[in-house]
C-alpha cells in the first residue's frame, strides 16, 4: 500500500511567520500512524519553495523526508501534483492552507484531476479490507462515519483526533528532497493579482437603543433622527464636538 501526505506552508496568527501547517501536521501523524499499522510506503510531498524552512518541521513531527516539487507561488499546483499521485492507494491532506484568503478547493482539484472519491472533514481514520473508515466533523458536536473504498482522498479537520510529537533530533536526521517541474501559468491566474491581506478600517457606529417597535415605524415614515450639523467655528471646536459624540456612544475610551 502507498499512502500520500500533501502539506502546506503555514503562518503564524499573531507574527506572520512562516511555519507547518497545523492541519497538514494533523494530517500527517494520522499517516505515519496508518503506515506502521499496515506496513505501508509514506510519501510527503510539498508544492513549491524548497528552501523555505518551515519544510523541516515536518521531519520533526515524523517524516523522514519532504519531496518537494518546485514552482513559484503563482503556478498551479494541481497539475503537478496528480501526475506525481498518480498510483497511490490513500491521499492525506488538511481541509485547507492557513494563508488568510485560502479557498480549501485544492483537495477538491486533485481528487477531480485523480477520479479519486474524496472525504472531506476527517477526524478520526482506519483502513479495513481496501476500505477507508472515515469519522467525519459535523457541525454542532455531530459525527457521521462513512466508509470509501481505496484509491481515496481523504481531508483532514483541524480537530482530528492526532496528537502531533515534535522531536528536534527527527529535524536533524531528514532530508528535504528538491524535484523540478514544469509549470506554467493559466490565463485565470494571470489576471488575478496577489498581495498580502491588509485589515480592514471599522466603521464606528452608535448602538441602536430603541425598541423594534419604533425602529419599524422609523422604517414606514420620515422622521428625524436627532444630531447637529456644526458649520461655524474653528476646527478644534468641530472635533471637540465629534468627541464628544463617541464619547457619549461609548465608541471611545479616553
């Protein structure tokens, strides 16, 4: 049996540092667990930047190397790697990256590319008589257990049941395995343009104190709603009236 790990580049919430991705390390020991169970040849593989060393935590948690296949950051990866799939019995990967902005359909692409079933939301995995037996999240604590015959593809949930093992000496001993590929780039992606997440301003509002009964009416009928419009005076007595305005809203707190 051959089984497959797809991992991922992570960020770090607060920082923005690059390190593994805690769904594809989730997805990963749930791997290494499988392969010593049935004997079976495990694979990481990661697409893009081979020298990103956020790539060598995940021979810490396990993988005793990562085969990289290199292409730059606005490549497709899809094609890639279901020419490199191709053949594997079982495909691990997390739901989705941790890059802001990721839409989580790469799973998707490859088990459509593959015409591999795929089984999204797994936390829990066994393999029986060529079968998969996936325990799957569900919203509101729910859990559903589906069964998939092999060749499958099978995302894992951030919550699954995997207890992830960080061993420095394992880091020391992997390799990061560098393989080419050709890439190119499609004429959607040409017309998108990539840039970093920036947040966006909030809007200061008033919280609403009146009864739903007056603010139906106020929807049926022209009414005022109070305020002052400050034309004269000098600047600073404008902004003393605004401050005064969030100060009475509580939308500020000096």
């Amino acid at each position: 049996m051959k089984i497959a790990v797809l991992v991922s580049v992570g960020r770090h919430p607060v920082s923005g540092v690059a390190r593994y991705s805690r769904n594809d390390a989730a997805a990963l020991t749930l791997a290494l667990s499988l392969a010593r169970t049935h004997g079976a040849t495990l694979d990481v593989l990661h697409a893009g930047d081979a020298s990103n060393a956020a790539l060598k935590e995940y021979l810490a948690l396990g993988a005793r190397s990562v085969e990289v296949l290199e292409m730059p950051p606005d490549a497709d990866p899809v094609s890639q790697l279901s020419a490199r799939l191709r053949g594997y019995d079982l495909v691990l990967t997390g739901t989705r990256a941790e890059g802001g902005f990721d839409s989580g359909m790469l799973p998707y692409r490859v088990a459509h590319a593959l015409a591999m079933p795929l089984v999204g939301a797994a936390v829990d995995l066994a393999l029986r008589d060529g079968c998969a037996q996936v325990r799957q999240f569900m919203p509101k604590g729910l859990r559903r257990r589906v069964e998939v015959r092999l060749p499958a593809l099978i995302a894992v949930h951030p919550l699954a049941n995997a207890a992830t093992s960080y061993a420095y000496a394992r880091l020391r001993e992997g390799t990061i395995e560098r393989a080419a590929t050709p890439h190119g780039t499609t004429p959607e992606q040409s017309a998108w343009t990539i840039r970093p997440a920036t947040a966006k301003p909030v809007r200061l509002a008033a919280a609403e104190k009146r009864s739903g009964h007056a603010r139906m009416l106020s929807a049926t009928t022209t009414e005022s709603r109070g305020g002052s419009v400050v034309i004269e005076g000098s600047c600073v007595e404008k902004a003393q009236v605004i401050l005064a305005y969030l100060r009475e809203h509580q939308l500020v707190d000096y």
